[in-house]
C-alpha cells in the first residue's frame, strides 16, 4: 500500500476537509481517502462508456421523453 503526502494545500480546502470530516465523524486523513478512492473508480468510466452500442438515440429526444413523464404525473 502506498502513503500519500500532499502539499501546498490551501487553507480554504483543508478546513473544507476537516469540517466534512467532522460531520461524518471520520478523522480528515479517512474521509480524504474515501474521497481519492470514489474519484480513483470514475479513471475508467470513459472506457466503459466507449464500450456501451451506439443507440442512435439523441438527447433531446430523451429530454423530451423525460419531460413527458414528468407531466404525465
């Protein structure tokens, strides 16, 4: 397992950090390590996406598709 050091880390992100942590009631070292490691799972998602078919399906259609049912309710 590899240790981590950051540096040159703003004020304003550190006590971001530390109150975060404090709400989840996790020390600041294991809340910015959950952190790392949802970001970490996101490093392939564009392969993932690329591997998905080709649906031929536009954005506005399902926005309008989306709105739709929205209004149906």
């Amino acid at each position: 397992m590899k240790t981590l050091y950051l540096r040159n880390v703003p004020d304003e992100v550190s006590a971001g950090l530390a109150a975060l942590a404090a709400r989840e009631g996790l020390t600041v070292s294991a809340f910015a390590l959950r952190e790392l490691s949802h970001a970490a799972r996101r490093a392939g998602n564009h392969a993932l996406l690329g591997d998905l078919p080709d649906l031929d399906v536009s954005a506005k259609d399902v926005i309008a598709d989306v709105e739709a049912g929205r209004a149906a309710r």
